[in-house]
C-alpha cells in the first residue's frame, strides 16, 4: 500500500511503504526538502518529472522510480542523484538479458512478480548475466535438458531474484531461482517441476478473475473505503477472505463501513488508521 505526497517541481511525487515507521517516514521526507533547497539545480536537472521512492535501497527501479534507503545518509541519495542516469542505462539492457535468457531457456516467459524482492535494475541486470552465464557454461559442458522437457516452455513462467532467494514452483505456478542457482539444480528442478508448475497456473488463471468479482462485492457490501491485501496474498486465500467476510455481514457490516482493510498475516491497526486483518482471521 502507498501514499503520494506532492514535493517540489523538480520531483513529480514521493511514494514510501506504508509499513515504514512514521518517525522515520517524516525524517527523511525532511532530509528530502533539505536537499531540493541546498541541490536545487541538481535536483531540478536530475530529477524533473521522476518518482522518487523512500525504500529498503538506493538506485533506480525495474520501474523507473528513484529508491532512496530510508536509512541511509543524505550523501548516498547525492551520490546516485548525480549519476542517475547512468542507473537508467540499465534498464534499456534488461529487455536484452531476459530474451537473451528466455532464448537459451526454451522460450519461457522471464517475468517478475508484483511481491519479488525490491531490488534495482543494476542489480537486476547482474542476477541475469549471472544466471545466462551459468547455463551457457552448462551447455558448454556438453550437457543437455532431459528429454522429458517439451521443446517449447513458453507457457511457463521463470523469476529471477536476489541470490539468497528459494528455488521453487510459487502458489501462482511461476518458476522462481536466486540468480545463483547452479545451472544443473535449476533445470532439472524446472524438468521435474513442470506437472505442479501447469496445474498452478490454471489455479491461478481462474482464481484471479473470481477474486476480482469478490473484491468488488465485498468492497461494496460492507462501505469499505478502500480494500487492499498484502503482496503475499495469494488469489486463493483472498477468495477464502472474502468469502468469510460475505458469511459474516451481517454481525460485522457497519464496523467496516469507511474503513481501509487490508487482507494480511496479523491483526494490527496501522498509524494512518488502515484496519489489518488475517486472511484466515477468527
């Protein structure tokens, strides 16, 4: 969940995750102004019509915004102001990694999900080359993909992410590997994989469009403000929110009403006043 806040004409707006720490939020938020104040050609020639991002780093997005770390000093957000668009040249190279990867891969769709680790397209680039290097060095081995793999993979999805991340199929059937991973471990568990990773995709191709009609409905029925859920919330366990929710208005349909909800892991009612609830609350 975000909240947009206008800045100075050089900055089209400034986004943060709400999940942030409303001390630290208006902090940097006050280090921000002091930059444009004392930086202001810098700022306005850099940063004319960006985003700018507080987050877990500093560097530009797979999406173009500017991530500034919360946590870090002014010096590292000066630091990649002045070179940002050096950051930017990344991101006219991923589209040439992710084919160049799709292509030794069989043609299977290199996508990323909403919830992947934030990471930026610097380092996005670098989990790529890594990974194209280490299946081109599989082939180079004379090895070859099991023969039970069709010849095209272009209906099923891979995900690069962060070295220390999982090998696995995730619950909306998409390959996901750290750019680390061995070329050997990674296509033989993509081999013996692929039953499961089918039947999750057509899970979640119905899945998605059930949950797009309960969310209109619950958002209606209970005069919700606004109704969101966390990234880790899968289409299936959003249905089965909702569906408790709906088995359940009459007891609880005037405390909602007005209200933000978001579908989570926990119980909390967040500073801004968003209501949280489990997925599978009580």
């Amino acid at each position: 969940m975000k909240r947009k806040v206008e800045e100075k004409k050089a900055i089209e707006n400034v986004k943060y995750d709400s999940g942030w720490n409303i001390s630290l939020i208006r902090g940097a938020l006050q280090s921000l102004v002091a930059l444009a104040s004392q930086h202001s050609q810098l700022m306005n020639n850099n940063l004319t019509g960006r985003t700018i991002a507080l987050g877990q780093f500093t560097g530009v997005s797979l999406d173009g915004d500017v991530f500034l770390n919360i946590i870090d000093v002014r010096n590292e957000w000066m630091s990649l102001i002045k070179k940002v668009s050096q950051e930017d040249s990344a991101l006219t190279q991923i589209p040439h990694y992710e084919e160049a990867l799709s292509g030794i891969l069989r043609d299977i769709h290199i996508c990323r999900r909403k919830f992947m680790p934030k990471v930026s397209a610097h380092q996005y680039c670098s989990h790529l080359r890594q990974l194209i290097t280490s299946i081109g060095d599989f082939y180079g081995r004379g090895k070859k993909i099991p023969s039970s793999v069709p010849e095209s993979l272009r209906k099923y999805e891979i995900v690069v992410e962060p070295e220390a991340g999982p090998l696995m199929v995730s619950p909306t059937g998409q390959f996901i590997t750290p750019s680390s991973c061995p070329a050997d471990e990674l296509i033989y568990f993509i081999s013996n994989h692929l039953d499961e990773a089918t039947k999750l995709l057509t899970e979640y191709s119905i899945n998605k469009h059930v949950e797009k009609a309960l969310y209109k409905e619950v958002k209606e029925r209970f005069g919700l403000l606004e109704l969101h859920k966390d990234d880790s919330i899968t289409p299936a366990l959003m249905i089965l929110c909702c569906q408790r929710l709906l088995t359940r208005i009459d007891k609880i349909n005037t405390n909602l009403q007005g209200n933000i909800l978001n579908v989570t892991h926990y119980y909390s009612v967040l500073t801004e006043g968003v209501l949280c609830i489990p997925w599978n609350f009580k």
